[in-house]
C-alpha cells in the first residue's frame, strides 16, 4: 500500500512540475505500413498525456513538456504496438516508425467450416443462443429441437438423437463443459421421442460442429454439440414454472464478489390432463410422468481458476397399449420404468502462459421396459428388457496461446463404459465393458489477419477392439474480403460399435473421412453461408439375430454422404424482424447393420427447409415466433431374418412429405415496470398448428403381411406455461432476441 501512494506522489510531482516548466518542444514524424503512409495511429509519451494521432497521410505532431529519457508509443488495435525510446532536450524531434501487422482474436480469419458456434459473439459464426432457443417455435425449450432448423440436421420425430449429414443418432456425442455426457436423452420406448435431459437455462452457449470438429473430442462419426455451463450467475433468484403439463420450482445463490454460488432446482411433469383435452395418437396405459432434481455450486479461486459442479437425478414412467398386427393377439402392452443420475466435475486455471481444464463426468442409467400381449382380456406373453449402465469419463486439457490467436493444445482422455441386459425370455444375460484411452494434440496456426490453419491428431485404444487408431485432423481458413471467408476442413473418425451389438466375434472400429468445402458472408444483422461436403464411411458393422437379440458380426458394412447446405440469418432488412432460412440436400447410401445392400437411410430426407421468424411488439408486450419446417419423404423399409438370424428386404416404400408450421407468442405483462418485485413471462405454444398428418414409418407384423403407421403422440399439440423469477428482470433478453 506504501509503495502505492508513493508512485501515486511522484506522479504528481511529475505533472505539476509539467504544468510549470515553459520550455515545449515539438516531436513529429511519419507512420507507415508497407511503405505508405497510416492514418488513425496514436502516438503518446507513455505515462504521460502528451501525444497525437496520424492523420490521412501518416504524419503527427505534438508539444511536450517531457523532459530527458522518455518511450514514444505507437499503438493500434490492427498493428503490433511499438515503444521507442528517445531522449528529449531543447530541440525538436522527429522520429518515424514502420507497423507490423497485429494477428488479433477478433480481426483474424476463424476456421468455422462444419462448425456453428454461438457462445462466443466475437466470431463470424455466432448463431443461436439460449434466449434464441427458447423463442424458436416448436422447439420447446429444447437445444437438440432447435438445431433442427439448421442446415444439416434431419426433422426426426419417432427417437430421440442428432441425425446430421446423413448419420445416425447415434453418431452425434454430447459434452458439458469439455465432459461426455452420456444418455444426454430421457429413457424412451419405441416410436416415443424422449426430451433433452439437460436444461438449456444452464448454458451460456453452444458449439454445434456438423462435420470436421476438433481433435479434442472424438468416438463421434458425424458430429459434437459441446455446451458450455455459466460460470456464474448474475445475482440470486428464485425461479417458478406453472402449467398443466409440469410444476417446477427452483432458487440460485451468488455471493456479492461472484466468487461462490450454488442452486437447486426441481421439477414434476405429467401429461395425465392433457390426454383428456388434446387427442393422443397413442393409447397411454399410463401417461408420461417424470421427476427431476438437480444442484450446482461453482467456486473461483483469488488466482481466477473455476469449479464447476452439475449433479441431476431423474425418473419416468410411461405405459402403451397398441392394437396387435399379429393374429390371436388383441392388444400390445409396454411399459417402461427409467432412472437417471449424472454428475458433472470442471476446473479451469490459468498457470502464467498455460491455461488447464480438467474435468469428469459419471452416469449411472436404468431402463426396464415391461412387455406383454392382451388376447379377450387376458394378458399372456409376459416379458421384460431391463438395461443398466455406467459410464465414467475423465479429461485434461493443457493449453498454450501463442501471438493471440495461435495455441498449441494437448490432453488425455479417458472413459469407461459397461452396461448389462437382462431378458427375461433369455437365459443368458449380456454384459459388455469397455476402457477407451485417448491421447491428442492440436495448433491453431495464425499467419496473418487473412489466413489460418489448425492441425490436429487425435489416438485411441478400445480394450474391447484391442488396437490403436490414429485419426489426424486438418483445416484452413481464408479471408476473401472484409466480409467474406472461405474454409476447408479434413478429418478421419473413428467410433467403436454400441455396446449392445459386441457378441463374440472380434469387431474393429467404425471409420469416417470428412471433406468440407465453405464459403460464408457475415456483416452487421446479417449472415450467409454455403457448405459442401462428402462423408466416406467405412468399416460400419454388419449384424444378425443371436440369442433373441442383434448382435455385430463383422465390420464388412460401408456408405457414403454427400451434399449442399445453404443458411441465411437476416435481422435488418425487415423492420423489428429476426429470420433464419436454413436449407440442405443430401445424398446418401449405406449397408451396415441389418441392411442387406446398400439403401438411402430411412432417417434422412434428401431436400430439408426450416424457415424460422421472429418479432416483438413492445406496445403489446408480446413476441411472435413462427417456424416451418419441410422434409421430402423418407424411404421405410421392412427387414425380416431366416432361420440363420440373416436379414433380408422383403418390402419397402416411401414415406409422404413432411410439413409442420409451429407457433409461439410470449407475453411479458411487467414490461415497462420499474417498480415491479416478480418478472412473468406468459407462453403459448401450438407445434403442427395446421394439423399436417405427418408419419415418421411403418411397423410390420412378423410375417411382413400387415403394417400400421407410426405418428407423432400428437398431431397438433398445445402448450401453456407461466414462468416467473424473483430476482433477475429477463425482459430485455426476450425482446432483445426477437429484434
């Protein structure tokens, strides 16, 4: 503290001894970059108030009173700052200065081909963010139904997962705070889409990367959603949420200096009521009923390091009762009891030049799923699937900038999965496990303000395949104007077969290569982009019928994706309207799994559109969200097996076009009130509000002979809520959003 007032003196001293010495001298000169002159530099004596900035040809001139050794600083956010050192008497000086270019975080060129990013506003691609997602029509809240509006995402209704670029559900891997998340859905039962289990209010942002994701992550074929948790709230509040489908209740706390904060929220849902007013496609034996509960705390050290902590448990119920395709049975009866717990561990610390993120995650799930038949009012054909899981991941991260935008990064990863299934028709319960210990590395390579590059290469070693892969990574970035960058992208993944499908026969990895083509505009209120690309598949699994359940026998399967996707984001040229319309065409073939040749997939749409328009009215207090969304007919196939368990086509088909128009307004009756102690924001929902007849496929009777269609639960659903917070007004957030 001493030493402090005593600097602060001698600067004083310093000045007032400037303000009464006469005795001025000019320093003048020139500024040039590539040998022409630069205007809007400042030239100052450091620590001092003395300088001047270039004008259009480069010159500056100012008066000093400085005396003896002095730094003459020559700054600009695009140039690398200079200090020259110079001595000042009683003659005027001139001392000139040539600029090298500043590589900044914010001018350079950032590689974004296969990648959408909305957590950081800084770059190009900055697309959806939270409020974004809750104000998107028909997308409930939810993150994985809002990126259906993007390019590159299939509309699938009857199972939950991220469909991209002609892969599966299965393909796309989720992350929290640089942490697997496993079971990122709820249990679900067949034909029944399961919601997000995560809540989108968590998160201050996401990185969806459609293709070419970075080294840092892996087991994914098509694609990674990372989500990145807020570090801390703003001040304390108290959240409620009232509708006839859920009740839900929760608070968080923040110390004055954010540095410590913990919350706890839960919820209860059942859609008893609403089987009574809205008619149901399915025939609900016992309604959809869950309960939820979740606790967060983070804590920041004096040196700015973050512990982040997420643990969340939850269970469902859900039971069916459809009408048999299979002679002397009546009825088809499923149930389904879920439980879900998971936990999430992040650190991050910054060491001098060395930022280190650390973290883990841990799942525990349980689905048993009862099954039996009703034939005059008797139940026969009793039977159950009950599966159970653990799954453990563990992550660091070592990282190093250097030149502001060029990093070198490195880290080690590892998970452990097993899982066990119990049929009761079988004798022989299975029970899989398996370690996967990764490795990586990465550089983002910054040249100048127009290129860049990153370089990647990530390994692996599965304990049940028993071997290495090596997968390198690559990707470029150009500056083609102030507005205008192109970017290309390369990598090899590799994704080991789902648990469920081990058997006994030695399996390897499942293998893509991804080659992106880009081209994006991005300027104020407005952004474009067209991408291409082309998926090479390989080594995907072959299966048959072993022991009542399927099961890889090979890795003998391939396939390949290709197409165009074109985005457009406009929030100017339509007065107090924001507007996304997103379009993709795919080509795609495969045979893998119980495919017998090589078929377009029944999850993907060749031609997919979403148009999404938002709008708030402030004398009305209301926004206005609209979406639409359009997939051209899926292909339905119906696979049958011998009596060697082989399958083999026996029909197939095409489904209608899928179209649904989905509407949204939010009320926000304390707007414009100062004084006001409760902030309320009123919704209304309607998805399908024009009542399309959508099907998602087919289910066939055993014999193949008979088939019935399988429909959303509802062809036209209605939503009504009421949410209210007790401390933070996000009145501004929701109209923000919709300008």
């Amino acid at each position: 503290m001493q030493t402090f007032i005593i600097s602060k003196v001698l600067l004083l001293v310093l000045f007032l001894i400037g303000i009464f010495s006469n005795a001025q001298i000019t320093i003048s000169g020139k500024v040039n970059f590539k040998n022409k002159g630069t205007k809007d530099i400042s030239v100052t004596l450091k620590d001092s108030y003395d300088g001047a900035t270039t004008d259009e040809n480069g010159n500056y001139s100012f008066k000093t009173s400085e005396k003896n050794t002095q730094i003459l600083v020559f700054s600009n956010p695009k140039f690398v700052e200079i200090e020259k050192s110079i001595i000042i008497g009683n003659e005027n000086l001139t001392v000139n200065s040539t600029l090298k270019e500043q590589i900044s975080e914010i001018d350079a060129v950032v590689i974004s081909a296969g990648s959408i990013e909305a957590s950081d506003r800084k770059r190009a691609t900055t697309l959806l963010t939270p409020i974004d997602i809750y104000t998107t029509a028909g997308a409930n809240g939810q993150v994985s139904a809002a990126l259906e509006t993007l390019p590159g995402v299939q509309k699938i209704g009857e199972t939950e997962g991220l469909f991209v670029r002609g892969g599966t559900g299965d393909e796309t891997k989720f992350f929290m705070d640089g942490n697997l998340v496993n079971n990122f859905f709820g249990n679900s039962i067949p034909g029944i889409k399961s919601m997000d289990r995560l809540n989108t209010s968590l998160f201050k942002g996401n990185v969806f990367s459609s293709g070419g994701y970075s080294a840092v992550y892996g087991q994914a074929l098509s694609s990674v959603l990372v989500l990145e948790s807020i570090d801390f709230p703003e001040r304390n509040s108290i959240d409620i949420g009232i509708s006839p489908l859920f009740l839900t209740a929760g608070f968080q706390n923040v110390n004055e200096e954010k540095s410590k904060s913990f919350g706890i929220f839960g919820s209860y849902s059942n859609l008893g009521w609403m089987t009574k007013l809205i008619k149901f496609n399915n025939d609900f034996t016992k309604a959809p009923e869950s309960f939820g509960t979740n606790f967060n705390f983070r804590i920041k050290n004096k040196k700015g390091g973050i512990l982040k902590y997420y643990g969340s448990f939850d269970t469902n119920k859900i039971g069916l009762q459809s009408e048999s395709l299979e002679p002397n049975i009546d009825f088809d009866n499923t149930s389904l009891k879920g439980k879900n717990t998971f936990h999430n561990l992040s650190f991050r610390q910054k060491f001098g030049e060395y930022l280190l993120n650390i973290g883990s995650s841990y799942t525990f799930n349980s689905n048993f799923i009862d099954l039996s038949d009703t034939f005059q009012d008797v139940e026969i054909n009793p039977n159950s699937i009950n599966i159970k899981g653990n799954y453990f991941n563990a992550k660091g991260i070592l990282e190093r900038k250097i030149n502001r935008i060029s990093a070198v990064r490195a880290g080690i990863e590892f998970n452990q999965a097993t899982e066990k299934t119990d049929l009761a028709f079988s004798t022989n319960p299975y029970e899989s496990k398996d370690k996967v210990t990764s490795v990586f590395g990465e550089t983002d390579l910054g040249f100048s303000n127009h290129l860049s590059a990153k370089i990647g290469l990530r390994s692996e070693y599965s304990s049940e395949i028993n071997r290495w892969n090596f997968a390198p990574r690559f990707a470029m970035a150009y500056r083609i104007s102030k507005s205008w960058t192109s970017s290309m992208a390369y990598g090899t993944f590799y994704q080991n077969p789902e648990q469920k499908y081990f058997g006994t026969n030695p399996l390897n990895y499942q293998k893509a290569e991804q080659y992106i083509l880009q081209v994006q505009k991005s300027e104020e209120g407005r952004s474009f982009r067209l991408e291409a690309f082309y998926k090479n598949y390989s080594d995907l699994i072959k299966t048959k019928v072993l022991d009542y359940r399927p099961v890889a026998i090979n890795n003998n399967g391939d396939g390949y994706a290709k197409g165009i996707e074109v985005f457009w984001r406009d929030k100017k040229s339509i007065k107090d309207i924001d507007y996304w319309i997103s379009y993709s065409y795919l080509d795609s073939k495969r045979n893998f799994q119980n495919y017998d040749q090589s078929l377009f997939p029944n999850f993907a749409a060749k031609h997919t559109l979403s148009v999404v328009a938002k709008k708030f009215v402030t004398d009305w207090k209301t926004g206005f969200n609209l979406s639409y969304t359009y997939a051209s007919g899926r292909p339905y196939y119906n696979f049958m097996t011998n009596s060697n368990g082989d399958y083999y086509l026996n029909n197939q088909g095409k489904l209608k076009d899928y179209n649904a128009l989905n509407f949204s307004l939010n009320y926000l009756p304390h707007l414009g009130k100062k004084d006001a102690k409760a902030f309320t924001i009123l919704v209304l929902s309607v998805n399908n509000i024009l009542g399309q007849k959508n099907i998602y496929g087919y289910q066939f009777s055993n014999d193949g002979l008979r088939s019935q269609p399988i429909l959303p639960s509802a062809s036209t659903f209605v939503f009504i809520g009421c949410f209210i917070n007790f401390g933070i007004d996000r009145t501004q957030d929701a109209i923000n959003s919709n300008l």
